[in-house]
C-alpha cells in the first residue's frame, strides 16, 4: 500500500428535512489500501458511499477523485471517474440470467448483434478468478442470495474500478466463501485498486483491512490503523458506551428431554431437500447449521408453506397438520423471519405501521374498518417492547436502519400469537450493539415459552445462542448436537459431510 491519496473526502454534510445523518466528515483512500468503515447502522456510513458513489447529493463538502473535486457526482461521473459500488440491496433483475446480469447495459456486440458467446465466457471467467462455481446460465430467481451477492461483486470487477465500495459484502456468505472472496480483494489490492469496506464483523476487519475510520451518530470519531487497535476499544468508539458481553448468560442448562413437543417433522422431502425429521421443544432455541446451498432456509420454507412439500408430515403440539400455504402455517401458530428482510420481510416503500399490522390487519378491523384505537395499543407496544428507533410511524420502512429494520419484522409477527418462530439469519447486516439487542430479546422470547428456530452462517451465533443444534449437508440433516457438545470442528465436520 502506497500513501498516494486515491480518494479524499472534505466536511461532507447531509440533512434530510432539517436532521443532519453526516455531519463534516473527513476521509481519506489511499492507493492500493482496504480501508474499513465501520460504525452502528445509522451512524451514516452507506450515505457517505452513496454520496461518494454519486446516488445522495451531499448538502455541503467536497469529494476528490485523483485530484479532482466534485461538490456533488451524478452516478454516471463518479462511475467514469473510477468508483463502484456493491450495495447491500441487489441491483438484479430476477428472470434474467446471470451472465444477462452482468452484462446489463454494456452488452457485448458482434455487428448488429449481442455476442452471447462472448459474455458467456467473460462471465465465466470472472467468476473463475473469483474461484467459485456458478452457472452462468441459470436465473438470478433460482440462485441463493450468497450468489446474487457474488454476481453484484462480479458486476463491479468487470468495470475499470479504481475504488471499489463494498457494503456488507460477507452478510451471506459461509465462512469458504469468505475465504475466497478476500483472496480476490487482496489481488485487487495487489493491481493498486482501493477499497472501502463495511462490515459489522469486527474480525474481518483486523483480517482484511489496512485502516480504519469510525463513525457515530453521522460524525467523524477517529482513524487508525488496524494493527494500532483491538476489538474493545472499536466498539468502545462505535457506540460511545462499553458493551459487556457480545452474547447475553445462557443461565442454567435446562433439560429439554422431558418437555412439550410442539413441533414434529418427519421425513420432510421436496426437490431441494430430502426426508427431513426432527422435533422442536416448548421453550427450547434449536438452530439450524450448513453450508449455504445445505438446504437450511428451504427447509424452513417447506415448514412455512412457501415451498411446496412433496411428502412428509408436520404435527404441531401432536395434531397432525397440512401446511398448504404461508397463511396455514400462521394460522397454527408458526411465524416466519426470512434471510432477505428486504425482498421478503418488509414492504419498505409503506409506512413502518402498515408492516407492522400487515399480519394481524383482520384482527384490527372492525367491521369494515380498522379500529384505530386497538392499532395504536398494538404499535405503541411494539414500538416500546423492541425499543424500535424512528421519527414516526408513517415514515417508510426503508428510511431505517438495518437493526430496526430488523425489529419491524419482528414485531409483525409478535403481534401474531405465534409460539413457534422461525429466525433465518436474524442479525445479517446489523452492527455489534443492535445484535445484541436481538440477543437478549430472542432469550427473552425462550423465557416466555416461545420455541424458536435459528439459522445463522457465523458460527459464534450457533454456538452460543442454540440449546441443540442440526446440521445440514446437501439437503439432508447430517449429525445433531447438544450445547454441551457442540464445537466449531464438530459442526464443520458434519456440515462437510464428514461424520
């Protein structure tokens, strides 16, 4: 890493109707480094690599791109001046296919003609740069979001980047996947590329990055390089306050052997995954591990009705029941929420009430009408229980942040009276302090007697939020082990499908 400044970044200032979300930040990229960006969500890291990368209009400040200043880029400019960025939400167009994804827009021609060949190739070999597998010809729609995620990164490497801005790149990615992906972004390095990389996973940070800049409240807090600090005190910066524990005390092991079975799989199979049994106890946290692509999620959407079951049984508290569709499963008390909050979670462009509501919306109605009196107490408890942070209600549920996203979610089907919820990656995308909010609530639901599903790729949240845990290999549940028992190696190995 040289100490050629790349980028700079002067007194940039963002107000949105009066409230300031980044205030004078400074920041500078230099050639060849990855620089992290880190800070809870709403501290104003994604405005500042949208303003840079030309999608917000800054209010005040200057952005320079090898030597020259701009007060404001359109996307366009900061794109001819050498700057793209992966952002967290897809920029994917499902039914087209992968190698059409990457191409869009730019596509290769022959005379008159697309040159299908052609992009097919480059495709594939971006992709075997990046050492992974993917078919080129398959549709976004039918791929898992770990790969649309390596499309987005793949669709940025085609370009002539001179900064590459990844936000939340790793979200859904296992641990392999990982691996090679910052096997790529060390040889971008290497060509003199510079990089700015969020992520709330501190420890990737010290693993990938040169620098690091911190962020709070949409201020600039401090820049340091990352082998002249340590986890406690970044944290320490992020939140302006000492977080005890990342994970909250289990308490005493208790013996699940003996309680309700409220929930009893058998030999669940569709085209994805095959004879799948287990059971699910009252009061009981049972998670869910594999590799993505293990058949983890589809598992727990044939449980919820949104994929189809093509033999099986399903008894809920021992009556035996047939799941058709997501509105069956809700009707027995099953809740469901799902990996991608924004595609399947969250209307984001309606207003944060009408999400929470969505679920229960008959219940509040009377007759024709919604009585609005039993909504307001519905949301006023939400909104307090979870401690969901927002200006109002009617705002939409795309002006939050990831962890409150996160809380709008669960809140609609809190308000449901579910007793089994399913939570597939319940802390993707959502900084340290906010994950632990979502800790200390998923043990408090434990405590009231919910039952509750895990899937989670970080293996730290298995481990020591799970009171038993199954393993998945290639659609199919592998090994199953206690927390007594369970270890990062036992895990990997049966995941790998090694026993």
């Amino acid at each position: 890493m040289g100490n050629d400044i790349l980028l700079s970044v002067k007194g940039l200032t963002k107000r949105y109707s009066g409230i300031t979300v980044l205030d004078q930040v400074d920041m500078d990229v230099y050639k060849g480094e990855i620089h992290a960006l880190i800070g809870e969500n709403g501290a104003g890291k994604s405005t500042l690599c949208k303003s840079i990368a030309g999608a917000i209009e800054p209010s005040s400040g200057t952005i320079t791109i090898c030597g020259k200043s701009y007060e404001k880029l359109s996307p366009a400019e900061a794109k001819a001046s050498g700057i793209a960025m992966v952002y967290q939400e897809f920029n994917l167009v499902p039914e087209m296919t992968v190698y059409e994804n990457l191409f869009i827009g730019k596509e290769i021609r022959k005379g008159p003609f697309v040159d299908t060949k052609s992009m097919k190739e480059q495709s594939q070999k971006i992709f075997k740069e990046m050492n992974i597998s993917i078919d080129c010809e398959s549709k976004i729609k039918d791929i898992s979001v770990a790969y649309c995620q390596l499309v987005e990164i793949a669709k940025a490497l085609l370009e002539d980047s001179k900064v590459l801005i990844l936000d939340e790149p790793t979200a859904p990615l296992t641990n392999n996947e990982i691996d090679i992906l910052f096997k790529v972004l060390g040889r971008l390095r290497e060509k003199g590329i510079s990089m700015i990389y969020i992520s709330h996973r501190l420890e990737e940070i010290f693993r990938l990055c040169d620098r690091i800049t911190v962020l709070r409240d949409g201020a600039f807090i401090k820049c340091m390089d990352t082998d002249q600090t340590n986890k406690e005190e970044l944290i320490h910066l992020m939140i302006g306050r000492e977080l005890s524990k990342e994970f909250p005390e289990r308490g005493d092991d208790v013996d699940y052997s003996k309680a309700e079975v409220v929930l009893k799989v058998t030999g669940l199979t569709n085209h994805k995954i095959r004879n799948v049994s287990f059971e699910l106890k009252k009061g009981e946290i049972l998670g869910i591990a594999g590799l993505v692509g293990a058949g983890r999620t589809e598992t727990v959407r044939t449980l919820f009705g949104a994929d189809s079951l093509e033999s099986g049984e399903i008894s809920v508290k021992g009556k035996r029941i047939r799941i058709k569709n997501p509105a069956t499963a809700i009707k027995h008390g099953i809740g469901l929420i799902p990996e991608d909050r924004k595609r399947e979670g969250l209307m984001l462009s309606q207003s944060i009430s009408s999400n929470i509501s969505l679920v229960v919306i008959r219940d509040l109605c009377k007759g024709l009408f919604i009585d609005d009196k039993k909504e307001k107490n519905l949301l006023k408890d939400q909104v307090e229980l979870l401690q969901i942070k927002a200006g109002s209600l009617e705002y939409p549920a795309s002006s939050l942040s990831g962890g409150n996203q996160q809380k709008i979610v669960l809140a609609k089907w809190l308000s449901t009276s579910s007793d089994i919820l399913i939570f597939d990656e319940p802390t993707r995308g959502i900084d340290v302090g906010a994950k632990r909010e979502i800790y200390d609530f998923l043990f408090q639901l434990r405590e009231a007697g919910k039952s509750l599903i895990v899937i989670s790729s970080e293996m730290s949240e298995i481990l020591n939020l799970s009171d038993r845990i199954l393993v998945m290999y290639e659609g199919e549940i592998s090994g199953e082990l206690s927390y007594q028992e369970a270890t990062q190696d036992g895990i990997l190995t049966l995941a790998s499908g090694l026993k």
